[in-house]
C-alpha cells in the first residue's frame, strides 16, 4: 500500500497537522519537530499528493514557465535553472512556448484561469499592445523575463545586456582593430535585437567607427538564416575588411562556416562575435568570443521570485538585474584589421 501521511505522522510521533506544516514549508514548526518529520518521509519515502495539497490549500504546486521557443541551448537553460530551483522548492514545472506570431492569449487562459498553476513566469521577446493586454489578463503572480511590460503588475528579471555588448565592441574596435561592422540580430522589435545594436552604435559612434544601415540585418536568431546570408555576403564583407557582430552564438556559428565554405579564414579574413556563449560558442573552429549570459540563473531566479510572491502577495515589485561578461576567445583575432 502506498504510504500514507498518517504513517509519516505515526513514526514522527506528531499529528498529521504537523507533517501538513512541514510539507507547506510553514515556520510554526520548531527545528526539533520539522527534523523528526522530515527523517519520518524519507525513511518511509512518503510522496505528497500535490493535487490533494492543492485542494486544501488553493494551491497547485505547479509553476509556468512560457518561452518564445523551446529549441536551442540558450531556452534549455533557463528550464534546466528553473526546473532545479522549482524541485528544491517543492514545485513542478509546467513549461510552454508562444510562437512569435501569438500573443499568447489562449495559452494564458488555460494555465491561469483554470488554476493549473500557482504562477507564471514569462520570456517576451517584444512587447506590444497584444502582449501587454494578454499579459494583463494574468491572474496569478506573474514573472517576466528579459524585459518588464509597462501597465502590468508584474516581478522581473533582466540581464545587462549593454554592459556585456559594449565590452564586446571594444573588444572588436580597440583590441582587434575593426573599423567596418556589420550587425547580424533578430527581428527590429526584438527586446535582444534592441539592446545589442544600441550598444553597437554607442561604442560606434564613440570610436567614430560608421556602420551603414545597409549592413544592419534582421534575421530570426536561427543557425540556417545565418548560414544562407553568409553565402550570399562572406565574400563581400571579407574584401571590404568588415568585421561581423552577430546577436547570438547560432547565428555567428552560422557565418562562420559559410566564410569557411567560401574558403575565407575566420578571423585572419573576417573576424566575427556572437553573443550568450551557449557550447556551440567553444565548438566553432575557431572558438567564438562572445557575452556570457547567466541563462540557469535567470530561470532560477524567476522561481525565486514566484515563490517570494505567493508568501507575500503585497510585498514591492522586484526587479533582478543580472550579469553578462565578455569571453575572448579566437574568432575576431588580435589587431586582424588594419
């Protein structure tokens, strides 16, 4: 027979009150009796009914996490992040993705509305009247990652972008000597995409580096796109002696190996950079300098502050602020330009 909170509360000598208070994680339980408890469910290897608990408590144990997409490394560690956090916390992970294309309305409704979860945490990539209405429409805590919506009550963590992006380009304008850049980002209103190209055209200008418009490159974040436009550009780029900023490791692996196709040296022909250092960042030939991102941390973080607001509904908006950190690798050279 399954093991029973009452048999948990049988070897711990307490009432099954009690068991309820140390599973909820309540700190009306003295050390003493919660150790008693806790060494009652592990040697009887008592596993709660999060559904039950939910029933008595209004609550389900389960947290949402929404992303734009669910392939690639840079998502697989904000899940990996928050799935570790939300299991040393006593919750399940529900995890979900909004295409692009969908302002996620349908989805928010089912997960929220319904009581599916007891909070959400949500990566937008852009922020527009759609998403803003969608997101206002949430009924339990709510995180976003990577941005804040105004008008929304909401917690968030965000990562300093700018200052990572800018110790890249100085990295590519001072230490490596270009002085002809091409950007390679996302979609024009990505949150990213954004971010990136202002600090791009900050240092730029400082420098008095120019970057024309016509080497300004909306793409979708993806290996292929990336690889196609370097078919089409390697050449060009590496006889006009431009060096090449992509908005990601993906798409910087991507024209890499097209310059390697076209049998251009990368960085001795065309230096290039990307940006989060997932592990394709240490594979490409040469290794790319890049931005790390904490991505683990950031899922981590978003449950933190789920958690931290189903204990205090009324407690102050947070907003965490992490770090990004320049990598230098082999991929733009040292003084590979003149």
């Amino acid at each position: 027979m399954p093991v029973s909170i009452q048999d948990v509360a049988d070897r711990a000598n307490v009432s099954i009150s009690t068991v309820s208070r140390v599973l909820n994680r309540r700190n009306i339980v003295n050390d003493v009796t919660r150790k008693r408890v806790e060494s009652a469910i592990e040697e009887l290897g008592y596993r709660p009914n999060v559904f039950a608990r939910g029933l008595m408590l209004r609550r389900s144990h389960i947290l949402g996490l929404v992303l734009p997409d669910l392939h690639g490394e840079f998502y697989s560690e904000i899940i990996r992040g928050a799935n570790a956090r939300a299991r040393e916390l006593g919750y399940k992970l529900m995890i979900s993705s909004v295409a692009a294309d969908d302002d996620g309305s349908e989805l928010m409704a089912t997960v929220a509305d319904q009581a599916l979860v007891d909070g959400v945490a949500v990566m937008v990539s852009e922020v527009n009247a759609r998403t803003r209405a969608t997101l206002s429409t949430v009924k339990v805590p709510l995180v976003v990652l990577d941005g804040e919506v105004q008008g929304v009550r909401h917690d968030s963590v965000v990562i300093d972008q700018r200052l990572g992006a800018v110790a890249l380009i100085e990295h590519l304008i001072r230490d490596c000597g270009a002085r002809r850049l091409v950007f390679v980002g996302g979609l024009p209103t990505n949150f990213d995409t954004i971010e990136r190209l202002a600090a791009l055209q900050q240092v730029a200008a400082d420098a008095d580096v120019k970057i024309d418009p016509g080497n300004v490159y909306h793409l979708d974040y993806q290996y292929d796109t990336a690889f196609e436009l370097g078919q089409k550009r390697v050449k060009e780029w590496s006889r006009r002696r431009f060096s090449v900023f992509a908005a990601n490791d993906e798409m910087a692996a991507g024209i890499i190996d097209a310059a390697i196709d076209a049998g251009i040296s990368v960085p001795d022909e065309l230096p290039v950079v990307g940006f989060d250092d997932t592990r394709i960042a240490a594979m490409t030939r040469p290794r790319l300098t890049t931005v790390s991102v904490p991505m683990s941390s950031m899922g981590a973080a978003a449950v933190d502050l789920l958690c931290q607001r189903l204990e205090d509904p009324s407690r102050p908006a947070t907003k965490l602020t992490l770090q990004s950190e320049l990598v230098v690798r082999e991929s733009c050279g040292v003084n590979s330009q003149t």
